[in-house]
C-alpha cells in the first residue's frame, strides 16, 4: 500500500538547505504529521499530481481557492487572455472595477472595496481601516482564530500559528498586541462583559465567523448576534474574515449563511482564482477614511493585478451562472456522514462537523466549539490517520487543526475512492490503537 517517493525526499532535502523548512509557507512542511512533504507537479479537477508519478484526490484545494477544482477552463482561458495583453500595467484597468461589481453584487454589505495582494494584506489594512475610523487602538480576536501573520493578530493564532507550536511568535513586540483583546469563540458572556468594560475604547472585533483555522468550528448563532449588538450598541466595527468562507459557504458567504452584516469583510483565496488576491471592503463612511481620498493610508504595486483579476472574475462569474453549493453541499455531508460511520465502525472517537464545502475529522468525542476543546483532539492519532490516507492516494490537510475542502471537480467516484480507503485506514489505526 505505500507509495515510495523518492523523487519527493531528494527534494525536500534540496528546499530544506534554500528555505527554512523547505517551504515557503508552514502548514504545508508536514510539521504535525512528520515525514516528507509531497511536492506536486500538477493539478487536474479533483486531483494532484506528484513528481514521483502518484495520483492524489485532493481535499486541500490549495487551502481554499480552487473551489473549482485544478485547471478550471474558464479560468485558465481568462488568464491566457489577460497574460496575452501584459502582466501589469500599474494604472487602473478595467478587470478592477469588473471584479469589484461582482463581489459588491455577492456580498451587499461590501459598499466599497479594495483589492490587495493575500489575506494578511486584507485584514491588516482592515484593521488600519477600522482604528483610522474609529480613532480607537484596541481590537478583540478569538483564540483559534487565523487572520493571517498580522503582527497585532498573531495572538493565539491557528492554523500554521497553532500546529507550529508558536501561539505568540518571536518577533512581534510587545507593543503591537497589547492593545489586543483575546477571547473564547463562541462564548457571548466573555463578549458582553468585555463590551460592558471596555466597549468604548474599542476599536474592532475580527473574526472567521466560521472557523476553518482550528478545523472547522462552527459558530452559535446567539454567540453571532451578540458580536452584532455590541458592535451595534458601542460603535466598534465588526469585521468578518471570510478569506476561506467567502463564496465557498455560500456565493455571498458566511454572512449570507448566518444573515448577519460585518461592517467590514476581508476576502481571499477563492476571490482570486488560484492567483494571489486580498479584498477588503464594507460600509461606504469606514471606506472612505482610506487613501486616497481619506487619510488612512494602504497602497500596493501589484494591487489590482489584471491577469490575477481576470482569474478571480472567471471563478466569480462561473461560480454566480452554475450555483454548485447545493451539490458541494450534498457530497460534503454524504462525505462526513460516511467518515464517521467508518470511524465509528473501527470504534476510534471521533466527531466530524462539515458545512457548505468545508469539513474536519476531529480525533475526539465531543463537538468541537472552541480552541479548548479543538486542542483536546488526539493531534498523533490524526497524524498516523493522515498517513493511511495518503498511502491510498487521499490527500487530506496535513494537520487536525485544519479545514478540508471539497470541489466541484469531486466526483461520486472519489467519494466512494475516498471512503473505502478510510475504511481501510481506520481498521490499519484500530489495529495498533
Ligand atoms: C488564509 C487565511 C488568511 C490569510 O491569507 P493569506 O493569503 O495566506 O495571507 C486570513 N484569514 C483567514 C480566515 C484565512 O483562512
């Protein structure tokens, strides 16, 4: 069953001596699972491809944006027609304002945007943004909670922050997460009485209003609401960083899902087609502080990119005339149905919540509301889990603290494909458990 990958080792031994780890970003250095990397050669639909000739259904979807699998042909001819007329002009081009409708048109509460280059970029400057509006300094995060490597943000981080073993990095000075507030997800008494404390001063509250950076954690609905009443109540502007569940949990996101309005959303992945794009935008008075027609100031060379605009309006477009949730709806659910059923039948605890596209087999029992509970999971088990998979050709997120993601590339094959090798897998773990 296991899959030699020499060609991957030699590799990895090559990056390791260029780049720290080997890689160029940490979630993807095999850090919580051990062992070797995979470097890939190519991706086609469902699948990835390494460069020692395995194939691998691909759950990972480079960490969100390929809702449409690899090699979608809208957006790969978007981008071929864009990169024929030149790679970048730094003056405005038309492909911006294109871009910019199509996301004001799915998310309504983005009056203004304002395209950047990644998710760190989005959400540092909607933070700029919200402290130039409101004149306030101090911000409320959650623990758990991934906004990207933001220095005032990586308090408590998740995602790479979390599975690296580095909650508060090195690095960061004191002085840039002092003014940062950090509480329990999903936990509406913690809010309502910092806000009864300190709600005058604050500044911002940002979240994932559904949690991929842990896996997946789901929000209560009165844990949402409270955020909007005090933000409401106090004039602290409530961001939602929907960098990974904008137009994956649905066209116009969480906050389409949960029926409730940030002030600001930052977006990413997804938004860019596979190319590096950041948006942030939300009501018209807080966007108009930002330069150049207020004074918060945020720029950017390659901001506004037109063969990354032209991916971004190919996925947006394809995604707005197909309307594929319901069916990336259905399989996600048969798919996490069938995890557990199959976890359950080889009698290892487990839970395994899933929403819209998204999904996470935790390695414990109990639901999964918080980073507590998230940090209770059994993070070796999930390893060698991780593992039999992989040696079957399914290539799952390579931490427990990690979204999967499903495209609409994936077929009733690979969910059958993927199933038996679970069953498979989890009757290899129960043996040694
Ligand atoms: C991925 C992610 C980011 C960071 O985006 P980058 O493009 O990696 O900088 C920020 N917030 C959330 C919720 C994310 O999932």
């Amino acid at each position: 069953m296991s899959r030699p990958r020499p060609r991957s080792a030699r590799e990895f031994q090559r990056a390791q001596a260029l780049m720290p780890g080997g890689v160029n970003s940490p979630a993807r250095a095999f850090g919580a699972v051990g062992g070797t990397p995979v470097f890939m050669e190519r991706g086609e639909g469902a699948y990835l491809f390494d460069i020692d000739g395995h194939r691998y259904i691909d759950y990972i979807g480079s960490w969100g944006p390929h809702i449409l699998g690899h090699r979608h042909p809208a957006i790969l001819a978007a981008i071929q027609e864009a990169l024929a007329r030149g790679t970048s002009f730094g003056a405005p081009t038309v492909a911006e304002s294109e871009l910019a409708e199509l996301i004001i048109a799915a998310v309504p509460s983005m009056e203004r945007v304002r395209m950047v280059n990644s998710g760190t970029e989005a959400t540092m400057s909607a933070i700029r943004a919200a402290r130039g509006f409101t004149g306030r300094d101090a911000i409320v995060k959650f623990a758990g909670c991934y906004h990207g490597h933001v220095d005032s943000l990586l308090v408590k981080a998740g995602s790479g922050a979390l599975t690296h073993g580095h909650p508060s990095s090195p690095g960061v000075p004191a002085g840039c997460t002092q003014d940062t507030w950090v509480l329990d997800f999903n936990d509406a008494q913690q809010v309502r009485d910092l806000f009864r404390t300190h709600g005058d001063r604050l500044a911002a509250v940002i979240l994932e209003p559904v949690v991929g950076n842990m896996g997946l954690v789901i929000p209560h609905r009165e844990f949402l609401e409270t955020l909007r009443g005090e933000c409401n109540r106090t004039g602290t502007v409530l961001i939602f960083d929907e960098v990974m569940t904008g137009f994956r949990l649905a066209y116009g996101g969480a906050q389409e899902l949960f029926g409730i309005k940030p002030d600001l959303t930052t977006l990413g992945k997804i938004v860019g087609g596979g190319l590096p794009v950041g948006v942030y935008g939300g009501r018209q008075d807080i966007m108009q502080k930002v330069s150049p027609v207020g004074p918060v100031y945020q720029a950017g060379t390659l901001s506004g990119n037109p063969v990354a605009m032209a991916a971004g309006i190919a996925t947006l477009k394809t995604l707005r005339d197909t309307n594929p949730y319901e069916a990336l709806r259905d399989y996600t659910r048969r798919l996490a149905i069938g995890l557990s059923a199959e976890a359950a039948a080889a009698g290892l605890p487990h839970t395994c919540p899933h929403l819209g596209s998204m999904f996470t087999l935790f390695f414990h029992a109990e639901p999964v509301t918080n980073l507590a509970s998230a940090l209770r999971c059994d993070t070796a088990l999930f390893a060698r889990f991780f593992h039999e998979l992989l040696d079957r050709g399914v290539y799952l997120a390579c931490s427990q603290f990690e979204a999967n993601f499903v495209s609409t590339a994936h077929t009733e094959t690979d969910l059958e494909v993927t199933l038996n090798a679970a069953r498979d897998a989890f009757r290899a773990l129960a043996q040694t458990v």
